[in-house]
C-alpha cells in the first residue's frame, strides 16, 4: 500500500510537470526602415499577439526601434484627410504614393526589445536560452533579402538596415532541447527551412532536436509582402489565412471559411493551419513547410528529372490537389496537367502584358510630369527647391495654392490624374493576375508534393523515411502544448 | 595488322567513352522532352522559380551519381559494334542493345518500371543514333563489313 500511493504520487507530480512545460512564443516584426515598416506589418503583429495571449502563450515581442520616440511605421491615409489644395503639386512635383502617406509610432503593446541586429541578437540567445526546455514557437513579420550564395544565406532585413541570416539564426537555437517551430512570412523565407536540419548549409540530415516550421515561399521567390497589397487593406499573406485556421477567425473577426481541423480531433495542429492555407489562399504565396522542403531535397538523381506518372498517388497532398482542381473548374483527366499549363501560360502572357503596359503608362506619367514642370518652373522658378527659403514663403503667403489652382486648370494635368489613375488600376490588375498564376503553379506543386511523398516510401531508405516522419510529427503539434 | 588492331582498339575506346560521357545528358535531355510533352516535370516548373545555377547543381551531381550506370552502358555500346555493327547483315540493327539496355534498367532498378521505361528507352534510342553515327564518320560503313 505504501509503494503504490509512493508510484502514484510520483506519477501524478510527473504529469503535473509535464502539464506544466507548456509553449512560448517569440514575435519580431517591423521593417528595416520607417520606409518599409508598413502599418499592415504592424497589425499583422498585433493580430498574432491576440491570437497567442488568447491561447495563454507568453510571448516576446520584438517590434522596429522597440520603444524609442520616432515614427518607425507608416500608413495611408482615407482620402478625406489628404490635403486636396496641394494635390496638384505632389502629382507634378512629388510622389504622389507618398502624398497619402503618413508617420507615426507603433501602438503594439509589451514590446520589450527593438529588431536592430546588435540589440535583437544577444535578446534571442537569452530568450532561446530560456526557453531551451519549452516549446518555442518564432514569428516573423517583416522583410527579407535572397541570397546570392546558398539559401542559408537569406536574411531578415531588421531595423536600421541590419540584417539577420538563416544560418546565423540557426547557430542560436542550435542548442535548445525542446522542439522549435517557425513561420516566416517574408521574401526568399523558404530558406529559412534550413533551421530544420543539422547542418545550416547543406545535406539531409535532420536536426536531433526537433525543428520545424512554415514560410510563405521558397528561397528565390518574392512574397506576398513585396506586392502593392501590402500598402492596402487587401493584404493576405501567409500570417492572414496560417494564423487564421489556429484561430478559427479570421482578422476581421469573422469565422473562418471552412474548418481546418480535417480529422475532426478537435485540435488545428500548424500542419493542419498550412494545408488551410495551401487551399484557402488567394495570393502570390507559394507557401511550403519543412517536411515539404526535406521532400523536395530529398529526390534523388534517378527520379529528379523523370516525367511523373498521370495517376496521382492516394495522398494528402493528391487530395488537396482534386479540391483545388475543382475549385477552379480544371477537369480531373489524364489532360489536367495540360489544362493548367495552357491557363499558366495564358495568366502569365497577360502578366507580362500588364507590365509592359504599366511599363509604358509610368514613361509616359514621367514625360507628362517633366513637360509639366518646366512650364510652371519657367513662371515660378521657386518650385524647383522645395526646402528653401523663398518655398516655404510662397508656402506662407497663400501662393502654393493659388499655383495649384493654376495647375489643375491644365488639360495636360488633366491627362496626368488619368495616366496617374491608370497605373494604380493596373497596379490591382497585376496584382489580380500574379495571384491568379500562382494558383496554377500551387496545382502543379501539389502534384508533385504528391509523387515526391509516394516516391519516398518507395525510394527513400528507412533512415530517411524516419526523418520525413520526424518533421511531419513536428508539424502535427496544436498551437498549445498538452 | 598491328596498326589496324590498334585503330580499332582506339575506336573502341573512343566509343566507349562517348556514349559513357553522352548517357547522362541524353537522359536528361529524353527526360526533359517527354516532361514538356506531359505538360509535368520538376524542370519545367524550376526554370522559372530557382536559380539556374541550382538546375546546373543538380544535373552536375546526377551526372557524377550516374557513373555507376553510364560507364557500363559504354561498355554495352562497345559489345553492341563487336556483335553487330561489324557485320554486313546485323549491322543494319547495330545500336538496338542500346534501348534495350534502357529497358532492361528500367525493369531492374525502379521499382515502377513504368515510370523510367519511356524515358531510358528514348535515351538508349538517341544513344544508338550516336552509336550509328560514329560509326558513319570512322568510315565503317562505306569500308564494308568484317567477315
């Protein structure tokens, strides 16, 4: 009797402790200038935080200059609050991107550090130090750079122009003991999967310690981030729909589509959140995790080049491919490959034809803003130094206005605001098109996810089936640790 | 005597040497065609979203795994002359060891013959092309056949 109430006190503080390691999460966010440090950055950053103080997940934040007193975010502004009776001047004379911009200081609360590379580096050791036994979970939002080398080289672009690279981030949370898992959302952030295996550089073999995680795009292609949306309310990168499934909401608010939990568990595991995001997403994301990277690394010479089979395996990935075939109306045939090439290569003719196009809309903008200026610099030569004495007493006297006035009476400048217009509609066409690409290329890659898994189980050796597990394993955890 | 042994000696390992150095390309290139034809394959859709230096990396390093078979598929090209192309009647079907080495490859190493069968079978055909080839320019065919 005393033995057994012993092994059962022992087994119940054992449970206790284990119910006790439960996750932390690390935020950093910002851009690497109050010029690339967007406001829908920053409530990317706020959303997550909500997400992760709902679910009781200490977290640690890291935003641009931290706490420091100068603007370090910019937004634009409703056109009731754009100062009209200049308008014509920043067409002609400015940027007119900018005349709607505006400055200001971060409103994210418990920032505790800034993302300045010499400041955020020794904060991460201690933080991925302290945490070496829990399940840490690393969010990025902001930019990223290629590499020019290897794609361990690729970097978070942090603030003041600092930079942080895949293989460096690697060296700091080599040495935990605990699983870490990742999402990076950032141009060029597939290589970022490097962090998964043990060597940063090169080679298959997994870390011993489990690392996973997700990033919107691979090593080489520009993320949703880098598009025109990031400035509007139209922003959906892979934070909008991966954070969304975890939630259950999305950032309005409202319920999320359909449910992401596909075994019906009860509990939307970050494997579960990337498949919703793999489906549900409209945007330039090719979005991938590190079991999906460790495939792709995987596939040895002999198959690498080889024309896959027409018959998809009976997969995941398979799965997700026929839904989305059917949400596009592609016909599940032996010509369903064909179909989506045809589309690509259509979706992408029109691409280039946009650019072109806008290309030539923007030469034409520049010769209409310089034909422009020299007639009004010719009458009033000031408004050719901005910052000088003799502007701001034009700007004092009322004589800007009367100028702008003048200005918007020309039929040239008329051409401008339509040429001007012009461009920005083409701007949300491009934007609209590229989307509409990366849907057929997300087709094709889940078809080829879907070989590459099966190839794997009937190529891959028990060592490297083990590790692909060991990733997917890594992937199927919940939002909370149990 | 001695010199003729020696020509085709030389010939011999000329041929061998080719065809080892051609395989790998050729199956790439065979690989490549049949994907473009499918509309599906890793390198139609890597042309356009990685590095080309990433496609050389690859083929560089199947062109060193792939030794192991191409060094013997020279060696099938130079039993295939020995065989066939030097006589009068078989020479007609000289190089058909080639494709056939595909298939037989195809059928002992992939555990989906299916899914190499086209493929190796096309390489060894372009190989033969080659093979037949040489053989026109070392001037065999217009010096008639051994009897």
């Amino acid at each position: 009797m005393k033995y057994t109430n012993t092994a059962l006190l022992a087994t119940l503080i054992t449970v206790s402790l284990q119910t006790a390691i439960a996750s932390e999460a690390i935020l950093v966010g910002g851009g690497y200038d109050v010029h690339s440090s967007q406001g829908q950055i920053e409530l990317n950053v706020k959303w997550v935080q909500g997400i992760l103080d709902n679910q009781g997940i200490p977290t640690t934040t890291f935003f641009t200059d931290a706490n420091e007193t100068g603007p370090d975010v910019h937004y634009q502004t409703t056109q009731g609050q754009v100062t009209q009776a200049y308008e014509p001047l920043a067409r002609v004379f400015g940027d007119w991107i900018l005349q709607k911009r505006r400055y200001r200081e971060h409103n994210i609360a418990n920032v505790i550090g800034s993302t300045r590379r010499d400041e955020l580096v020794p904060a991460l050791r201690e933080a991925v130090n302290d945490t070496a036994n829990t399940d840490l979970l690393f969010v990025y939002n902001g930019h990223g750079s290629q590499s020019q080398s290897t794609p361990d080289l690729v970097t978070l672009n942090l603030w003041d122009n600092t930079t942080l690279t895949a293989n460096e981030l690697h060296s700091i949370v080599k040495p935990r003991n605990a699983p870490f898992r990742y999402v990076f959302t950032q141009c060029y952030s597939g290589g970022f999967h490097r962090l998964a295996y043990e060597n940063p550089t090169q080679g298959l073999e997994v870390s011993k310690t489990p690392r996973c995680g997700f990033t919107a795009e691979s090593a080489y292609r520009l993320a949703e981030g880098c598009s025109a949306s990031i400035e509007t309310d139209d922003y959906r990168d892979y934070t909008t729909y991966f954070f969304a499934a975890l939630s259950g909401n999305e950032r309005d608010g409202a319920i999320v589509s359909r449910n992401p939990d596909t075994n019906d568990d009860g509990v939307t595991t970050f494997r579960e959140a990337h498949f919703f995001t793999l489906e549900e997403a409209y945007s330039t994301d090719l979005s991938r995790s590190s079991s999906e990277d460790y495939l792709t690394q995987w596939q040895p010479w002999y198959l690498r080049w080889l024309p896959p089979t027409i018959n998809l395996p009976n997969n995941e990935y398979a799965q997700l491919f026929r839904d989305l075939a059917n949400r596009y109306n592609i016909p599940l045939t032996g010509m369903a490959t064909k179909h989506i090439r045809g589309l690509l290569k259509e979706t992408q003719s029109l691409v280039d034809g946009t650019r072109l196009q806008r290309q030539n809309l923007r030469h034409q903008e520049r010769e209409l803003q310089y034909t422009l200026q020299s007639s009004l610099s010719s009458t009033w030569p000031d408004l050719l130094g901005p910052y000088t004495g003799a502007y701001q007493k034009m700007a004092a006297n009322g004589q800007l206005t009367t100028i702008a006035a003048a200005i918007s009476e020309r039929t040239d400048y008329a051409t401008l605001i339509e040429v001007q217009n012009q461009d920005k509609a083409l701007d949300t066409t491009l934007l609209d098109l590229e989307r509409k690409a990366t849907q057929y290329q997300k087709l094709l890659r889940l078809r080829q996810l879907a070989m590459l898994k099966q190839q794997l189980v009937e190529y891959g050796s028990a060592s490297q089936r083990a590790d692909y597990e060991s990733l997917v394993s890594c992937e199927e955890a919940p939002l909370q640790s149990p | 005597m001695m010199t003729k042994s020696k020509t085709g000696l030389l010939y011999l390992l000329v041929l061998w040497f080719l065809i080892s150095a051609l395989a790998w390309p050729v199956f790439v290139f065979s690989a490549t065609v049949l994907s473009y034809f499918a509309a599906e394959g890793w390198q139609l859709d890597a042309w356009t979203q990685i590095p080309k230096r990433e496609m050389l990396r690859h083929f560089l390093e199947g062109y060193k795994q792939s030794c192991i078979i191409a060094i013997p598929i020279g060696f099938v090209a130079v039993i295939d002359y020995l065989l066939l192309s030097r006589y009068r009647i078989t020479w007609l079907i000289g190089g058909i060891l080639l494709p056939a080495a595909g298939a037989a490859i195809a059928f002992s190493l992939y555990k989906q013959p299916m899914t190499a069968l086209p493929t190796l079978a096309l390489a060894g055909l372009i190989l033969a092309i080659v093979h037949r080839l040489v053989d026109i320019l070392a001037g065999n065919a217009s010096r008639g056949r051994q009897r």
